[in-house]
C-alpha cells in the first residue's frame, strides 16, 4: 500500500500501521480515509498529503 507524507510536517501515513490513535483502523489505504481527517501532527487536511515515491 501506498504511504502519504505531509508536505507541512513530514508526517508519513503508512496504511499498513493506520492512525488508530484517531480512529482509523490499519489496512486502511489513504484514499479511504474520511473527508475531514488531519494530519495527527500538525492537523492540516489530506489535500497537503503528497504520495511517498
């Protein structure tokens, strides 16, 4: 699966590991994360997230 890092932060999200901390179970791949999720970091929207070539 795919990981995302937050372009504000760094803050990688790794599907495999998922934010459970927050609600999102592991397995859950980027795409499927809720319209209004943040960055558990610095709390910016997916929309700051860039793919981890």
């Amino acid at each position: 699966m795919t990981k995302y890092e937050c372009t504000a932060c760094g803050y990688v999200y790794d599907p495999a590991q998922g934010d459970p901390e927050n609600g999102i179970a592991p397995g859950t791949a980027f795409a499927d994360l809720p319209e209004d999720w943040v960055c558990p970091l610095c709390g910016v929207g997916k929309e700051e997230f860039e793919e981890v070539k």
